[in-house]
C-alpha cells in the first residue's frame, strides 16, 4: 500500500465562503488565472482550487505556491489554524 501524502487541514472558526484567502489574494492582485499557477506548480486546476478554499492542501503543494508567491507556507494558509484557547 502507498502512503498517502501529508496534507495541511485545520477546523475552521468561520466558514471560508465569508473570507478570501490569502492565497486568493495574492492570485488576485498579480492578475492570475487558477490554470496558470496550477500549470506552473504541476498540479491540476481543481488542486489550485482547493488550496485557495484551505481544503486538504499536500505539503508539497503548499511548498510550491509558497515558493511561486516568494512567501511562506505559514503566510498562505496559517489563516486556516484556529488561535489558541
């Protein structure tokens, strides 16, 4: 059996149809289209998607649009973590 890849989730306070992520912005303020980033990190559109919506994010990928926006991973989805208690 392969092993699954490690993938970045978190539960979320507020619902993500209410805020934009960062990674939207940044997609939105450089004048990107899904498909164009998704072809650079080799990853498919609905991946690029995903990603954007914080949903079960693979590390590698995460390390990819993080390298692609010159930013951190931490930076692009450390929105989807909930603040501690």
């Amino acid at each position: 059996m392969a092993d699954s890849p490690i993938t970045i989730s978190a539960v979320r306070r507020e619902p993500t149809a209410h805020r934009i992520s960062p990674l939207t912005t940044l997609r939105l303020q450089n004048g990107l289209r899904m498909r164009e980033i998704a072809k650079y990190c080799g990853v498919s559109p609905a991946t690029q998607s995903r990603a954007e919506q914080g949903t079960n994010v693979e590390v590698a990928t995460a390390l990819k649009l993080a390298r692609f926006y010159e930013t951190t991973v931490e930076e692009l989805f450390g929105w989807m973590l909930d603040s501690p208690s």
